[in-house]
C-alpha cells in the first residue's frame, strides 16, 4: 500500500515543482545507495615508487591452474606482479581524478614486458597484465624485439602534469606484431630491449573497450582498454592488460594485437577438485531483504510440489518428475511448453519457495582463452513478486506488474587462472548488470563476499540500500538489506556444467537444464487497469500527478512471462552484458 509520511500540503507543493521539472528531463536509470559503509579491499598505490600484485591462491598441483604461468603452445605468459611508475596526471580519467602510466618491472627471469599499463587514480588493476616468454619449441622465435619505436604523441610539461611525456609505438620485425606502448618522460628513443613484439600467428585482433584517458592540449589525444574482438568460452583471444591509444579509437585498427591461445589448450583450467575449492572459498553469501516473500529453492523440491508442464493445443498438463526427466529436451524457446505451478490448491505455498531447501547451481568455463575461468552462480527463485514503484515521495504497489513464475538469477566470479585470485564479479540485475572489482566487494567472511538479492524482484547488488530503476526520484525500487533470510552459497551448490574438464571428469548435467523453453506462463492483465487499481490506492487530489509520473517508469516494468533457463542466456557461452 502506498506510504505517506510528510505533511501532505507540504509535499504537494514540493512535487508539483518537481513534476514540472521532470517533464523537461529524460529518463534512464539512477541509483541511491543507503550511507551503510563497507568493508573494501583496496590496494593504495604511492603516486610514485613501486607497487606489486601477490599471488593468493596456490590450489596445488595437478594442473597449471594458480602456478604462475600458463603455457600455449610456442609461448608461455605470466602476471606482472610489480611496476615503477612513469607518469601521471591529476586529470582526466574516471571521475576526472587522474590517471597513472606504469612500467612493469623485476620480470621473472626469461620474461619480457608486452606493454605499459595505465592505472586509475584509485589504485586498482582491473585485470591481469601479462608477460610472456618463449618455450623454445619452434625454430622461428615466439618474441623478438621491435625495430625501433614511432612517436605517436607528447607533451611537454604543462597544467597539473610533473613530468614532460612521450608515448611510442613499437616497430615490429617482419611476421611480428605490436602488443602494448612504451612511455618515457624524455625526448630519448626507448631501448628496442623495453618490450618484445609477438610472433603474428601467436596474437589475434582486439578493440577499444572503453576510454581510459583522454587529453586536447598540444593535440587531441585518447588512451584506451582494449579487450578482444571476439569473446565468450570458445574464444582464443587474450587480453595482455595493456593499452592502445591515438586520436581516435581507428588508430588501433591493425596496429596493437592481443594474444592467442593457437590450440586452445585448457592446461590452466581449474581442475574438479580445485573447482570445487574456489566454490567453497569465494562462495558468496546472499542476505535477503528483511520482508521478503518469495524465496530460493532447489529446482527438485520445486519439481516436488506437483508442478505442472503444460503445451500449446493440450488442455491436460503433465507433472512435472522430482529430477525433470519427462520434460522435453533440447530446442529452443518455441512458446509450444510452459511451466505453471500446482492447481490443487497449493500454489501459494509453493510461490513462497524454501530457503532451507534452496541449493545454489554453478557453471564454470574458460573466459579469455582460458586465462580465466568464469564461475556462473545461479539461484532458483519458484516465483517473482510485484513491483513497487516509487514517485518521489511516494511508494506504490503496481498490483500484478513485475509477477511471474519462476526467476533465475546469477553472479558470475571472474578468477585468474594464473594466480588463482579474484578478479570481478558480475551481479546481474533484470535485463543487465554490472562487473565490480574484487576490492570494492563486501567481505563477510574470508573470501567470501556478500551479495545482496532485492525484494521481490530478486536482482543481485554489491551493497545495501535503494537502487532505482528511473531517474529523478521516479522509477521501480530495488531494495536491499541485510537479514536473518541467508543463503551460504560455498556450502549448498551443486555443480551442473563444466564442459572443459572433459567427458570423463565432467558432472553429468541435470535433465532439466536442457529444458529451453519458458518457465512459467504469460501473466496476462491488463496494464491500464492494474496502474489505476494502484493510483486509487492514493487520495484523489494526487491521482493527476500519479498517472502522469507513472507515465515515466521503465518499459520492461510492463508485461511479464516466465524466464527461460540458464542454459537460454546470451552468457551462458558469450560474455556478460552490461
């Protein structure tokens, strides 16, 4: 029921001027998160000296996963793991707070640098940065170094910089290509010895990411991240942690290569004993929200409470068995079946789910030519409550908007294969997400970070508070708390997929992932009559200004039906989207 907890004349007069503010103002998305604060893990880097990386997870032996270095075929990469600053800026950058140029150092012996890497102001490395040495196994050398260097850009000390700076791009050698950029605080050729140059069959092509830095004074100028042209479990594309830069994203094009994993080899993968011990260390705990009433369960106690199957044309549904062998296989989300819950009466119980029966399901696969390993944490909700719109000061039930059956929902850990360390996690929320380093997460226990799932809509978030699906103090609220309602994902998973491990080593994957249609049916209402059920919820006076606010909430708040499974989703094989 809608809440109304400051003086009304006040208030009306308040939002009636925000209302005539908002109609000039378009609409995306916004978030307000509660003051709580959290633990961080942050690494502060001193604006000048040396900083390193320390490798954290030593998984034991069995395979190359967390030793170090990984070897592909001609060639053989590690992590940096220490760097000596060169040059760095009080602007530009994230949040305008300034940007730092790096050179990696103290390499380990027969290791040779890539490339300088570009740091944020806030002292965080995002992913790893590579170096890489030859095997000796081919008579045509994996590295060799560059011919010489081209001046791409300078500036001579200027406004809030301390040094002069020069950025060079190596010279590749025939049949070689250029990984990374060099920078000095000199006029001086860099040494051809600074970085190596790959052997071209062993890199393959890569693109801009996102803008790192950016300059306008002698010249334009953009540095940015480069990641991969093409990304997902079976691609061989690796990401060196390097940057490219120029004066526009074109410059790149051709010019600066990332490396390739040739044969595909997944001799860096974590193995099924180690799988299970990056679960059991970096297993996030979920809070959910205080008045939650839709909670996770295990898909076979779901499957236990007489669920039903139904299909197109049939008027008689099927049951659906505990393991959901009968359901049909295979294909693709062709609206012919659906599922729909019980219809003797026990619907509501089932809705509710059981947290003491809840198990958390995982999906682990290669990322990044299998540098990484992507661990994919789903969770089963038996149903999806509504969704509650706030209008400024204003909460509204939106009655049956935002229901449907079943919800699936996931947080993807990024972890290096060669450190065995974390590195992201993806928290995915409605139709997107997004990807938060390993040390702006909130630890609870160990390793073991929190990850806080919204009511009722169940999206997963890195903090408590309000998140809001609008702007502007209109739009559809995400709320998050901690409570007593937990879910210790490192003690109840089953892992359901991990195609790299093999036919032998692979868990068998359970019937019901194979399932890709629709998990619940089409809630059908109308739209229109739902809203005005809401609004007569609030005096009469403000029922004008609620409709046309209203007018203002997200699309996707509109129109529901049951989600499809794991297995449908883009992420499921490719990367997350954001």
């Amino acid at each position: 029921m809608a809440c109304f907890s400051v003086d009304l004349l006040a208030w009306l007069t308040f939002l009636c001027q925000r209302f005539l503010a908002l109609l000039s103002c378009s609409s995306s998305a916004s978030c307000c998160h509660s003051k709580n604060r959290w633990k961080r893990r942050t690494k502060d880097v001193e604006k000048s000296g040396k900083f390193s990386r320390r490798q954290v997870f030593p998984c034991g032996p069995g395979t190359e996963f967390a030793s170090g270095s990984i070897s592909f075929g001609d060639i053989v990469i590690t992590e940096v793991t220490e760097f000596q600053q060169v040059w760095s800026t009080s602007s530009g950058g994230a949040n305008n707070k300034g940007v730092a140029f790096y050179r990696p150092v103290n390499l380990p012996q027969g290791f040779r640098s890539l490339g300088y890497l570009i740091l944020q102001d806030d002292g965080l490395i995002e992913d790893s940065v590579l170096a890489a040495k030859s095997n000796g196994s081919s008579t045509i050398p994996a590295l060799s170094s560059p011919k010489g260097y081209t001046l791409v850009w300078s500036r001579v000390k200027a406004g809030n910089s301390s040094k002069s700076v020069y950025f060079w791009q190596p010279i590749p050698p025939d049949g070689y290509a250029t990984l990374g950029y060099v920078i000095t605080t000199t006029a001086d050729v860099p040494s051809t010895d600074e970085v190596a140059c790959v052997r071209a069959d062993l890199t393959d092509t890569c693109e801009m990411n996102a803008i790192a830095w950016e300059a306008d004074s002698p010249s334009i100028f953009k540095v940015w991240n480069l990641t991969p042209c093409k990304v997902g479990s079976n691609s061989l594309g690796i990401m060196v942690g390097a940057f490219g830069c120029g004066t526009d994203p074109t410059s790149n094009d051709g010019c600066i290569r990332c490396l390739r994993n040739t044969s595909f080899s997944l001799s860096g993968m974590p193995s099924q004993a180690q799988l299970n011990s990056l679960i059991k260390e970096y297993g996030p705990i979920i809070y959910l929200h205080p008045s939650e009433k839709y909670f996770p369960c295990s898909v076979s106690w779901f499957f236990d409470k007489n669920v039903l199957l139904y299909s197109a044309g049939q008027n008689t549904p099927t049951r659906i068995s505990t393991d959901g062998s009968n359901l049909p296989q295979g294909g693709s989300d062709d609206d012919e079946y659906w599922i729909d819950l019980p219809n003797d009466g026990t619907a509501d119980e089932v809705k509710a789910g059981s947290l003491s029966n809840a198990k958390v399901y995982i999906h682990a696969k290669p990322m990044f030519g299998a540098v990484f390993t992507d661990v994919a944490f789903w969770f089963f909700y038996a149903f999806n409550g509504s969704a509650t719109a706030k209008l400024e000061l204003v909460n509204l039930s939106l009655g049956k908007i935002g229901e449907h059956v079943c919800d699936w929902e996931h947080v993807t850990l990024r972890i290096s294969n060669l450190t065995g360390k974390l590195s992201k996690v993806f928290f995915s929320q409605h139709s997107s997400g997004v990807w938060v380093n390993a040390a702006d997460l909130e630890y609870a226990e160990g390793n073991r970070f929190i990850v806080y799932s919204s009511k009722s809509g169940h999206a997963s978030y890195p903090h408590p508070g309000l998140v809001l699906q609008g702007k502007y103090g209109v739009g559809i609220r995400n709320d998050t708390a901690k409570s007593e309602f937990i879910l210790h994902s490192s003690q109840h998973f089953e892992i359901i997929s991990a195609d790299y491990l093999g036919n032998e080593n692979a868990p068998e994957e359970p019937a019901w992932l194979q399932y890709m249609r629709k998990w619940g049916p089409k809630i059908e209402y109308e739209t229109k009559e739902e809203i005005e059920k809401a609004i007569h919820k609030a005096p009469s006076f403000l029922r004008p200004t609620l409709r046309s606010l209203i007018k203002k909430l997200p699309d996707e708040v509109f129109g529901e039906e049951g989600p499809t499974g794991p297995k449908e989703k883009s992420s499921w094989m490719g990367d997350e989207q954001v």
